[in-house]
C-alpha cells in the first residue's frame, strides 16, 4: 500500500534525516522523493510503501504529525488513492 507524505515548514538541518529515520525504523520504505526549497520553506513530497510496515496507517499519520510538532514543521500523510482523488485535474 503506498502513501504520501508531504512537509512543509521553515528550512533546518536533519529534516529529511529525521524523517527518514523515522520511516526506517518502522521498516516504510522511501519509493520516490521531491524537495526543494521555497524562499527559505522546506517543501518535501514522499511515496512510501507501507505494505512491511508493522502499524496501521492511522498510527503513522498520528506519529508522523507529533514527529513534525517537536522538528517546527508540518507532516501529513494520506493514501496514495486519496492523495490522487484531491489532486486530479
């Protein structure tokens, strides 16, 4: 099952190692990444496959959105299905 994750917050060191860590450890793998930087706003999208990862999707999004709450920034996560729903043209 894949999923997005999005960031989005004021630009620091070890946003995308924080986040990284944070999927490997709960063993979510990174299939695709974009960042860039946006007068000095860090903006990342992720998919991830969450089909080996132990916890539910509503457990991640929940940890995914504290993890973002203690680095400053912004972190949501939705299923790629709904994700692609919101976003057609």
């Amino acid at each position: 099952m894949n999923a997005i994750i999005t960031v989005v917050g004021s630009d620091k060191v070890g946003i995308i190692a924080r986040v990284s860590a944070f999927l490997a450890e709960r063993n979510i793998n990174i299939e695709d990444i974009s960042q860039t930087i946006l007068s000095g706003n860090f903006v990342m999208m992720m998919m991830v496959d969450l089909s080996s990862g132990a916890k539910p999707l509503e457990d991640v999004k929940r940890e995914l959105s504290a993890l973002g709450d203690t680095m400053g920034v912004s972190i949501s996560l939705m299923h790629e299905k709904v994700f692609s729903a919101m976003h057609r043209i």
